[in-house]
C-alpha cells in the first residue's frame, strides 16, 4: 500500500530481521499477505488497519497499480511473493500499532512519514528499491487504468536470496 497523506509524504514502517547479526533493518510500505478468500484490496484494507490503525473501505484504494513477484532473503528464509500495489491518499494522521501481530510488535521498530526529499536523500534501505517508479505510477493513470502495469520480477534481500 503506498499511503500519501496531504503533504505528500508517504507512510513507511521500520521493519527488520532478527536473525542477523547485526540486525537488519530496511523501510517498507504498509501491507502483507492475502488471506485465504481475501481479494487483494480486501488484504490491503485489512493490512492498513492491522499495520496503521487506519480505516478506510476499497473504494478508497486507487488502482491496483502494479503487480509483479518480489523475492526477499531472510536469515532463516527466501520468500517469493507477488506484490500488489494500490494507493490511498488521506490527511496526516499519528500511526495506530495496536493491531500488529505478535511477529510485527518483535520486528517492526517505527513508523514514520517521510518526505520526497528525505526518501531521495536517505542511505536507509527502502522497499521497493524503486520506490520512485512505483510512486510516479500513480501520477500516470493512463497505464493502469485498464489494470496494473506487470513489473519484472525484483530481488529486494536483506541478505543474498540465492
């Protein structure tokens, strides 16, 4: 989910890998894995209030913009998954985490709203690594419109995924 609020900075979540040493850490967009029966925006409506506190309905969400499979290594795991990306835009609101999971309250460590400048400037690693193709997506409605662009498979590891 990529959640602009009307200052136009974006919702990130600090999330990280326990199993390394050092710990890893990396920023990601809000949402996760769909449920058995769920449709992608019912995921992305649920995730948004599991992971934000936020509620909103899927006449909310704007696309889908782009789908395509992401694989991402982790210390005890490679995951191949298919992403799909909507966008929801609201008014500046404080992050809810009383809904994460028991997973997420051991790993994600902060969440915050960041501006164009400060993701273009940040030495973080942010996922998708590109964030700003993903981004500019919702300013061109002509390439989604009809359904979401299909991306080529990413590799976004924090340690080798091979």
């Amino acid at each position: 989910m990529l959640l602009l609020d009307d200052h136009g900075r974006l919702l990130l979540l600090q999330d990280s890998d326990l199993g390394l040493e050092p710990v890893a850490h990396w920023w990601v967009t809000p949402g996760g894995g769909v449920d058995p029966g769920e449709s992608d925006a019912e995921a992305g409506v649920r995730e948004l209030l599991e992971e934000t506190g936020l509620e909103v309905s899927e006449p909310d969400l704007v696309g889908p913009l782009l789908e395509r499979i992401a694989v991402h290594g982790y210390s005890d795991k490679v995951v191949e998954q298919t992403e799909v990306f909507f966008l929801v835009r609201v008014e500046a609101f404080e992050p809810d985490t009383s809904g994460h999971t028991d997973e997420e309250r051991r790993t994600v460590v902060e969440l915050r709203w960041w501006s164009p400048e400060e993701l273009a400037e940040t030495d973080h690693d942010v996922w998708p690594r590109d964030l700003g193709d993903v981004l500019s997506l919702a300013a061109d409605p002509g390439r989604w419109r009809d359904g979401p662009v299909r991306g080529t498979e990413v590799e976004e590891s924090s340690v080798p995924a091979g």
